[in-house]
C-alpha cells in the first residue's frame, strides 16, 4: 500500500501530533485512545508511545484490531521551506497578507482595536 508523505515543519514530529497531521484522527484524545490501544503500527511494528520522535521517511499506519488490516497510514516527509515573510499566509510577500491563517468565518466584525490597546 502506497502511503501518502506529510511535509512536517521540523526535522521530527510526536507521533500523536503526526497522527492528527496526517488527518488519521480528529483530535488529540483519539489519538490518545487510538495509540495506547495498539492500533498503530510505526514502520511495521506496534508502538504504543505517544511521545515516540518521528523523522522524515517514518511511516505510519493505523490498523483494524480484530483483523490487523491497514485502515489508513501516512510516511512522515521532508520539512516544509522555512517562511520568508514570518510565518504569515501564502507566501505572495505581503508581510500583512494572513492568507490562511485567517478565518473569516470566525473574524469578530465589531472588534475595536482601540478599546484594547495600552491594557
């Protein structure tokens, strides 16, 4: 089974962090869950470490316990290019540009900078 590679930011990544990345599981606490039952396999073996360091190149499965077949999985790939414009958006070099680090759907309309400024 081809597994698809999921850039990560540093040189190593948690596996509980990786699994969320990956979109292998919605939250923390199923990752949680999902790893201490055993179900997830780091390259071909059991690993029930939260914790364990991931590098480029890893890979990771998660896997049917009554069956032992692969549901999902994701290699760990190389690390994203570092930001030129400091970490903001999609890279077009507006340094104010948020691009999608910007969500409108929750932008608060009536926020009044002034009011909260010199608190």
């Amino acid at each position: 089974m081809q597994l698809p590679e999921v850039p990560i930011r540093d040189g190593e990544i948690r596996l509980g962090q990786f699994i969320k990345l990956a979109n292998l599981v919605e939250t923390g606490g199923i990752a949680k869950e999902v790893i201490a039952s055993g179900a997830v396999l780091v390259n071909g073996e059991v690993d029930t470490r939260r914790g364990k360091v991931l590098r480029p190149g890893d890979e990771v499965q998660l896997i049917d316990l009554d069956s032992g077949e692969p549901m999902a999985g994701a290699t760990v790939g190389s690390m994203v290019a570092s930001d030129t414009n400091g970490g903001a958006g999609d890279h077009n070099g507006d340094p104010d540009d948020l691009g999608e680090y910007f969500d409108e759907a929750t932008a608060d309309d009536d926020f009044d900078p002034e009011k909260w400024r010199n608190m």
